[in-house]
C-alpha cells in the first residue's frame, strides 16, 4: 500500500498561517521559527495541513485537539514531531500556552540530509508527544534562539553555520525521540491499522467515502477494520471519513474561493444537494452560512 503524496486539497498550511505571533523566516521560508500563543489578537490556526517538516516545542501550559486525526493532549514541556502531509486539528488550550515552532522545507531536509525510518515516521504520526525536561528545553531554546539570530544577519558565510546548527538540534532532539520510543510499549495492532486507516482516509475520502474500499487497500475484512477502529479512537471507521471530510470542507469554505459546487464535486459527492445536506446535518448550517460566519 502507498500513498500518493500529489493527492492533496487546497487545505492552509502551517508556515503560512496569519495566526502565527511572531516569525523568522530563511530562503523564502524554507526554514522558519515562530513563537504562537494564546494572545489577544492571536491565536493557533484551527485546522492545517504541514507541507514542511516540523517540531513544535511547548514550553508552557497545555493543548489538545486532533493529530492526523487522532485526539491528543499536549502538556509542557514536550516536542511534538510533525512530519510533512501530517495534518492538525486545534481543538483547546489553557491560556498560559506557549510554543515554538522550527520548520524546515523538504528542499532544506534534503541539505542536512534528515530523514527517519519508516516505522518511526509511523510512530510519530500516531504517537507525536515526547515529554522533555526543563534542562533540555532550555538547551533547545538556546539553540532556536542562536538559529534566529543567525537568520536574521545572515550572511553567504552564515548559511552553512545555520545549516550546521540545526543539524545539530535534530541530533540532539534525535535523542529523545529514540529514548522516548525505547522506555514506551511498542504500538498496539489497533494502533498502527487505526493510523493506517486515517492516513488513507485523509488521502483518499474525496474519492471513496465507504470502508470497503479502505479494508481493501488493508487487505482486511471491513468487519474487523471498523473493530479495530473503533476500539481504538471509540467512533465508527464511516465517523472518522465523515469527520476528516467535514474538517476538509470546513477548510475549503473558508480559505479557498471555490464555490460550493466546486467543493462538493472535489469532495466526491454526488451533487451539491447531497453535500449540503451531510455538512448540514454535521455542522447544524448549511456550507454557504458556514462560509459567511454561520457557524
């Protein structure tokens, strides 16, 4: 089974969020570092898509939400691994949050030659969270804040010292990960086929909205996916591709133009009436009141 990655919808990504405080930004953003908070006249974007690398570091209070679909709760101080096409769902947080965020481009991955095994990719899409100790965020805080101030004065002669440095960061962060991934049980089979299920679900619910299809691809029984699915996440395998085409809709409605004909066809709906009335019944108002701040 694999994934294609060229199957994606017009979803807001992460590095060029409004929401964002405060930002540094290298090469066009193909590097980037940010602080997001909850402040008055901020906030953290509610549903995005990553195109780029990232690992969100909390280093105050709390969030929770949705994590390639999965509900998760974030306490400080933890990193939070994100890896590109993952995709976040903001859900709450307690009012002292605080985060930084370091984001690097698949092009900026390729120069510090970054890149995991596929299992641990696969960990990190279910299990993102690893809790980190004071004095090793310090250490890290120390090391975004020599990045930036590189970035911001960089030079020809400074490029390859940024380089450097956040090679280093990711080797150190490379530690904890693995630490993290030997003192925790390894993933259960609902854990890794629960993931499985999601990944598809998020790639391809546009083009199949039925669990047949994605037992298929699992070479399983529909039976024991929608099981699996449900001991693990507690809803319905047909909940988990009406929510992930809902969030899509939502993100659609919101931060595309396209009409709403437009939406429902790119969705896989039969017609616009029977796209208005699935997001009615989900959302309580129709997709045009949504677009016009029904909700």
């Amino acid at each position: 089974m694999k994934i294609d990655n060229k199957k994606k919808d017009d979803l807001p990504v992460l590095y060029d969020s409004e929401k964002i405080i405060k930002c540094t930004s290298w090469h066009d953003r193909e590097l980037l570092i940010a602080e997001i908070g909850m402040y008055e006249d901020s906030n953290i974007p509610e549903y995005f898509r990553t195109s780029h690398y990232a690992i969100l570091f909390v280093t105050q209070g709390a969030l929770s939400g949705k994590f390639n679909h999965l509900d998760v709760e974030i306490k400080a101080p933890a990193g939070v691994y994100i890896f590109n096409d993952h995709v976040l769902h903001y859900n709450s947080s307690t009012p002292d949050l605080k985060v930084r965020l370091l984001s690097f481009s698949p092009v900026i991955a390729e120069q510090l030659s970054f890149s995991l095994p596929y299992d641990k990719v696969h960990y990190a899409y279910v299990r993102p969270a690893t809790q980190l100790d004071a004095s090793s965020m310090q250490t890290i805080m120390r090391y975004l804040d020599l990045i930036e101030e590189l970035m911001q004065k960089e030079t020809q002669k400074r490029q390859t010292t940024i380089l450097h440095l956040v090679r280093s960061l990711l080797s150190y962060l490379y530690e904890f990960f693995t630490d993290s991934l030997a003192s925790q049980k390894p993933l259960s089979r609902a854990e890794e086929l629960t993931g499985l299920f999601l990944s598809l679900a998020d790639h391809y619910c546009s083009e199949h909205h039925d669990i047949k299809w994605y037992a298929g691809e699992l070479h399983l029984t529909p039976t024991y996916v929608a099981n699996v699915v449900k001991q693990a996440t507690g809803r319905t395998a047909g909940d988990c591709i009406s929510e992930i085409l809902i969030r899509k809709a939502k993100s659609l409605l919101r931060t595309s133009t396209l009409s709403v004909q437009e939406i429902s066809d790119r969705l896989g709906f039969q017609n616009q009436s029977h796209f208005g009335t699935f997001f009615r019944r989900a959302v309580g108002v129709s997709p045009k009141a949504f677009r016009t701040g029904g909700e």
